[in-house]
C-alpha cells in the first residue's frame, strides 16, 4: 500500500490541507484521497484522524460503513453491477452470480491477477434496459451472462494489450 502514495506524493495532505475546514470534512478528504489514489491507504487514516481531530477507530468506520470507499488497490478495469430493485426485476441477481462465478471473487474484490474488481451499485440510471453494468464510464445495458462474458474477454484482453 506504501507504494501507491510514494507514486502520487502529496495526495493525503493536498485532500486534508483543502478540505479540513469545511463542515463535515471527512467525507470530502476521503473522496479526494480516494480519487487521487485510488483507495484509502492505511496511512491516512492516522492523518486524517490526526487533522480532524477523531480518532482512527471513528475514520475506520466511516470507510467501513460506505462500500464506496476501498482500502486496497482497485483492479485494472472496475466491473460495476446495477442491485438496484429494476435490474434485479429482469435478471440481475442470477447475473451477479454468474459474475462472480466468472471472476472467481465476490464483490468489493479483485480478481488474483489484479485486472479487474467487481463492485455493486445501486442504480446506474438505466432502469428501462436493465439488467446494467458499468465499466469505467461506459454503462452497459440488457447484460446477459454471454453479454458480460463478452465484455470481460474484451476487457481482459484490452487490460493485456494495456500493460
């Protein structure tokens, strides 16, 4: 984890020196570490505790209340699967159990290689064509097992030519 802050030096203290005097600051820092990183690494915690005046335990509950946050590198590519009642309506349970039979990892995991990190979302906007996935910004919709089978050989073989 030390890695990911020695490339992007700075990024912790820039979140916290900007955000630290607004009310309800915390979830501004987090977000601003998280997009800049990636993930919360651990070493924040104690700096934002620390800037905040709370304690870690109080900032290690926050990031493990909200999903969104993550404490470890995300994957390559983030494979994102609508949960919300619409999707879940024409498929998209048994969906979700064909995405993580697939990857091999549940969700808020990712895969051994480190290519790709399935995470739930509860609504993608997409609701008439569910059942919808996104990856990176592109949201997909009408996702049938082959569909996400093809958009994750796709992914892996972009992720490949990539590196």
């Amino acid at each position: 984890m030390v890695e990911a802050t020695a490339v992007r030096p700075g990024v912790i203290e820039a979140a916290i020196s900007t955000h630290r005097h607004r009310p309800g600051a915390l979830l501004p820092i987090l977000h601003a570490i998280q997009d800049g990183l990636g993930y919360i690494p651990a070493e924040a915690i104690a700096a934002v505790a620390e800037a905040l005046n709370q304690s870690r335990a109080e900032i290690a509950g926050v990031l493990s209340f909200y999903h969104h946050f993550r404490s470890t590198p995300p994957g390559s590519a983030v494979v994102q699967i609508c949960r919300a009642e619409a999707c879940q309506a024409v498929g998209g349970r048994d969906l979700e159990r064909h995405a993580k039979q697939r990857l091999g990892i549940g969700y808020h995991a990712t895969t051994g290689d480190a290519r790709i990190s399935l995470e739930p979302v509860y609504c993608l906007g997409n609701c008439a064509c569910g059942p919808s996935v996104r990856i990176g910004d592109a949201v997909h919709g009408r996702v049938s097992e082959t569909v996400f089978d093809a958009l994750v050989d796709e992914l892996s073989s972009d992720v490949v030519k990539v590196q």
